[in-house]
C-alpha cells in the first residue's frame, strides 16, 4: 500500500469515519482502520471528498494561450479540488478536425497536472465517425458564441443523430439564434435582452424533443432560464443538464460590468432561486464551471466589444462547499452533482467519481472551519481576476489525483505531463 488516509469520508453516501488505503493510483481498500504496511504513508484529513469533474472549461489551448493554456487551467483546477476536466472545441483551430482534435489532445498530455477528457466540436463538415474514435464527447452550439462555433439552424437535428450513432455524450449549449436579439449593449440588462429566457427555453424545447428519438446521452450545457426547467421536469433518461456557479450565485442586477458577460447571460434573482431548486431536487443533475477566462483587457472594452465567458474552475467547489456548509445545498446531493454524475454522463464512471474500492483516489481533504474569502489574487487562471470577489468559500487544502498529491496543505506540488487522457 502506498497511503492510508484517515478521517471523515464521503463514502457510501454519507460521512464516516474511516480509513482509506491507497496503492498504484487506486483505492484499494475502506475499513474503520487499516494496518500499515511496507513504507506506505499514513496521513490524516478532517474530511474527505472525492475531488471533482469539471465537464466544461475552456483551457484556450492551442491558440488563445495569453488567455490560459493547460498548465496554467489544470493547476487552477487542482486549487479548487478537481481532478479531471472535460476542455471545450472553440480553440484555435477549433477541435472540429481529428487533425486538431489530436494535436490539442497531445499539447494537454505534455502540459496538463490533472486528468482531461477533450470534446470534439459538432460542424456540418466534421467526419464525426472519425471524430468519435478520438474525443471523450461533443459539443454543439447552436448559437452565435465564443469562438462561432454554431451549426446552421436547419441541421441541428441531422447534426445529432449523426453523433448519436457514435454512442459518445454530447453536450449541447441550447440559445436559439433566431430568438436572439441584435442590438448595440451597453450593460449587464441589454445583454440579458439580447439572450432572453425564451431563447434558451426555445432550443432546449427543441432539444428535450429531440433526445428520446436519440440513443446517447444528450446534455444540456449551462442551464440559466427558469422557462428552461420546465422542459427538464420527466425529461426523458438519456437528457441531462448542467448548471453553472455564475448562474446560481450571480444576477444582472449586480454590479459586474463586463466581467458579467457570459452567454447564457446572468438574469434574475427569481432564476437563480429556481437553479438552486431544480440542481437540490436532481431535475439539474449536475455542476460545471464554463470556465471561460477572457485578459483583464479584453474584459475591460465597451461592453459590447467585450467578449462573453468569466473565469470559475478554481472557485466552483469552493463556493459550493461554502453553501453546503449554510445549508443551502447537501452535502451528498453536491457530491453527485460535482463529481459522480458527471463522471458518469461523459463515460468513465467506472473509474471515478466517488470514494469507492477500485476507483481512482481522486480526492480532496477539506477543514469546513476553514472558511475564507475568494480573492482574485490568491487564484491560479492566467486571466487574473473572478466575479466572485469577495464571496465565501471553502477551499480544499489538499488534492490528490491518482494518489498522487497535485496540491499538498496549500501548495502546488503537480507537475505537467502527470494528466492523463480518460478516453483512451
Ligand atoms: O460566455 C461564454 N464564453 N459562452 C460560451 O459559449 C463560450 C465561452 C468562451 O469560450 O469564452
Ligand atoms: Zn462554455
């Protein structure tokens, strides 16, 4: 055995006071003590979390690197306790080619500290056959974003079936184009005029219609409207969801700026309410970031110059720690949602996602007296600041990916090159 780590797990669904024994990366045993054997290290945690999966950043790399790239993206996510991240097509060249897929696929095995799944993006020129040997999963935009990535309105639905005949998840971000509104913005309100809740509503409409015609699994990236969830009430099994921290904790009443802007937009307080509802009742089955970092530069041109998207792999479990601890989410519902269901949406897991005999020892240790205040200084993106400035969370001080530290009591230990590729 190389570890034994003790102390209050999350296992099982619910907290227990156990030991947990690590060899080769894996957990290989859970007992109420274990008896150290060899030179293994014996250490021990207040609590323990599995670490999570963030299905959704934008690592920008290749391309966009002045932005972030893998090595800086991956050691941010390793701060905020997680273990695997699922990177976004809208990179340059797009991952819309296997050529590109397996290019970028190669820059995060030299540069990433935790373990990446990488989508492929869903085009009306892609080989999506070939494509699928080589992605973790798609993604399709079915309007104008980051990157401008969208498929044309009429062959979304061909699009889809395509990619479900490869058996992979695909995510899709559900704004209709043709609801979207095109107008000069000059703050947080306009933009939320010109993504109203209805576009949004209206593509996952569409969507929700579509999936039980389809055979794998259809996911809904970054839901944000309350409009929305009403789609998601009986949705049927192969139809997941997502939302994302900005959504739950932010509005456009507040005073962000275009630090705000991101697409879906922030909207109201009433949405807000109604994600927190529909993520602690499971119609929302699961947390991802969209981490999305733009330069302070970029950020800070008119409003409706300034590009969509805000930084949130290092502040996602954080922050959701710090509301589990005021009660306003589970603890074994947040565990699901950060960490075992996406896992298992985007096929692996059988490997991760809980704190099990046989799965990777992706874990995080975690003091909830530890509380502290997020401050743009103290994070790891290279894009330097966060829209949650000032509010409370609760970061893990360890994080151990594949029984491996990444980061020990606060301090990056990692190294690039140590991530692996899930889908292969
Ligand atoms: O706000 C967003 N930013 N939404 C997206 O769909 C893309 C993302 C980005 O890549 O910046
Ligand atoms: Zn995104």
């Amino acid at each position: 055995m190389d570890f034994i780590v003790e102390g209050r797990a999350f296992a099982g669904g619910e907290f227990v006071e156990c030991a947990i024994g690590i060899e080769n990366g894996r957990i290989s045993r859970i007992g109420k003590t274990i008896e150290p054997s060899g030179g293994c290290r014996r250490i021990s945690a207040k609590h323990i979390l599995p670490a999570g999966v963030d299905a959704h950043v934008h690592f920008r790399d290749p391309g966009l690197t002045h932005k972030e790239d893998f090595a800086t993206g991956t050691m941010s996510a390793a701060f905020g306790g997680i273990s695997c991240v699922l990177d976004m097509p809208n990179t340059k060249p797009p991952a819309v080619t296997t050529e590109a897929l397996a290019e970028k696929i190669e820059i995060a095995k030299r540069k990433a500290c935790v373990d990446f799944g990488i989508y492929a993006g869903a085009s009306a020129v892609g080989n999506v056959e070939a494509l699928a040997k080589k992605c973790t999963a798609f993604k399709l935009y079915m309007a104008e974003s980051t990157g401008g990535l969208n498929v044309p309105d009429s062959e979304i639905e061909g699009i889809c079936a395509k990619i479900a005949k490869t058996g992979k998840a695909l995510s899709i971000h559900t704004e209709d184009e043709k609801t979207r509104k095109k107008f000069e913005e000059k703050n947080l309100e306009d933009h939320l005029k010109s993504r109203s809740n209805i576009c949004e509503a209206e593509a996952v409409k569409r969507v929700a219609a579509l999936a039980p015609k389809l055979k794998n699994e259809i996911h809904l990236a970054h839901i944000s409207a309350k409009e929305s969830i009403e789609y998601l009430k009986n949705k049927p099994k192969n139809l997941t969801a997502e939302v994302a921290p900005h959504h739950l904790f932010l509005n456009a009443g507040m005073d962000l700026r275009q630090y705000g802007k991101v697409n879906p937009p922030l909207r109201t307080k009433q949405d807000q309410s109604a994600l927190w509802e529909a993520l602690n009742l499971g119609i929302i089955d699961m947390l991802a970031s969209d981490h999305a970092p733009h330069t302070i530069d970029e950020k800070e041109k008119e409003f409706n110059d300034a590009p969509s998207g805000m930084p949130g792999v290092e502040t996602m479990y954080p922050l959701m720690l710090a509301a589990s601890k005021v009660k306003r989410i589970e603890i074994a519902r947040l565990a699901n949602a950060i960490s075992e269901r996406p896992a298992q949406i985007f096929g692996f897991g059988e490997r991760k996602g809980k704190i099990a005999v046989g799965y990777d020892a992706d874990l995080i240790f975690v003091d909830f007296q530890n509380a502290r205040k997020i401050k743009a200084e103290d994070l790891h993106s290279k894009c330097g600041w966060t829209a949650f400035e000032k509010f409370d969370a609760i970061f893990p001080e360890s994080t151990m990916v594949r029984g491996k530290f990444v980061v020990e009591n606060g301090s990056f230990v990692g190294a690039p090159g140590y991530g692996r590729y899930v889908s292969e």
